[in-house]
C-alpha cells in the first residue's frame, strides 16, 4: 500500500449546481439590502456561475456580512485504504468489442486498470468502488465506440488522454477532498469517445458505507 497523498484544501475543491445557486441567491440578497450595485450584481452572478472552486465562490461574497458559502468539511472516511483479504481477486481491465461491459458498485479498483472499446461501449462507475491504492491509472483506449468513466464529486482527477478524430473529455480533472486518491486518466479515442463525469455517490446503494449491505459481498 501506498502512502496516501497530500490531503487537498477543501476551498479547492470543485463547486456544484447546489453551491452556485446558494451564493447567486447571497448575491441577490446583498442586492436587495444595498449592500452591492445591480451592476455588480450581474457581474458577480456571472462569475459564480463560471465559477468551478469553492475558493472561487468565497472571493465573491467576501465582503459580504454573513455570506454562508459552504465550504465542503475536510474529513473524509470512505477513501481509507480497504483491508483486502489475502489471495483476493482485483480486475484490471474491461474490454468491450461489438458489445458492452460495465463496472459499478463495491469493486475493488486495482493500481492499473484498462479499458478497450472496439465497436462497443465501457461504463465504468467509480462512485461506490474501493481502491486499492493512493494513485491509480485507468487507460482507455476506444475505436468507433465509447469508453464512460464516472467518478465521486469530490475525488482528485487528471484527464489527459488525446481525441484522434474523436472526442477525449477533460472537464472533470480537478483537485478532490482530503485523503482521497489520486485518478489519471490517460489513452486515447479515435472515431469515439471517452467521457468522464463527477457525479454524487448514492448513499442508498448497496455495499457502501452507511447503505444496506449486500449479501455476498465481503466487508472491507
């Protein structure tokens, strides 16, 4: 096992919907009471919504009494490191051809992991998985099909894969919380797609912390 990365600033961390709504509404409210211009009211709502980091929407309510932006708490539980039973199987790789291949739930990722999408499609879902170390690389590699990756909202993510009359997503690289590991993405898409999406883990699902567990499934 690795040891675990530099725990991020949570004020880096990236901002959702939710958090931008919030400090439109601040804005809008320190409109009203005549605390900032309407000019600068559209300027400010402009920038928060463009706004990708919580150190992004502070700056635009700090001179603003009781502003309440949220910054999301540092700790963090469900990215310490799993015990992993001896001998205990880690898939390292998915391979789609004329056909599909997922992987979702409690899955053990391991340190490497690759994708192939030859006339196909891979969804690979990180929002409930366990990883087996401080940095893992997913190598996606898709040719006239798609590669998915989704990934929890507040994971450390590096897209850096190439599109090759194709398309190769990296909206959602970003610093993440504290504790969490580190995830490159790397490989490349020719007449295809790979497509990488922060998404809030459900914690309804079976097999995550605090969820109802699943019968079968190991305890980590």
């Amino acid at each position: 096992m690795t040891d675990q990365p530099v725990p991020a600033d949570p004020r880096q961390m990236r901002a959702a919907d939710t958090d931008r709504d919030h400090t439109a509404e601040v804005l809008r409210r320190a409109a009203a009471e005549g605390r900032i211009t309407f000019e600068e009211l559209d300027e400010r709502i402009g920038q928060a919504y463009a706004a990708k980091t919580f150190a992004d929407l502070e700056a635009l309510t700090s001179d603003i009494p009781n502003a309440g932006v949220r910054t999301p708490a540092p700790a963090t539980t469900r990215y310490q490191p799993p015990q992993i039973p001896e001998g205990t199987p880690s898939p390292s790789f998915s391979v789609a051809i004329l056909s599909g291949a997922q992987r979702a739930g409690p899955w053990l990722v391991p340190p490497s992991y690759t994708a192939v999408a030859i006339l196909g499609g891979v969804d690979l879902d990180l929002r409930h998985a366990r990883f087996t170390a401080a940095e893992v690389t997913i190598r996606a590699f898709c040719l006239l099909g798609s590669v998915s990756i989704t990934v929890p909202e507040d994971m450390d993510v590096d897209v850096s894969g190439i599109g090759i009359m194709g398309a190769f997503d990296h909206r959602a690289s970003g610093p993440g919380a504290p504790g969490a590991p580190r995830l490159r993405i790397v490989g490349f898409a020719m007449l295809g797609g790979v497509e990488v999406n922060r998404r809030p883990a459900d914690p309804a699902r079976p097999g995550v912390p605090g969820g109802p567990a699943r019968p079968g499934l190991p305890s980590a």
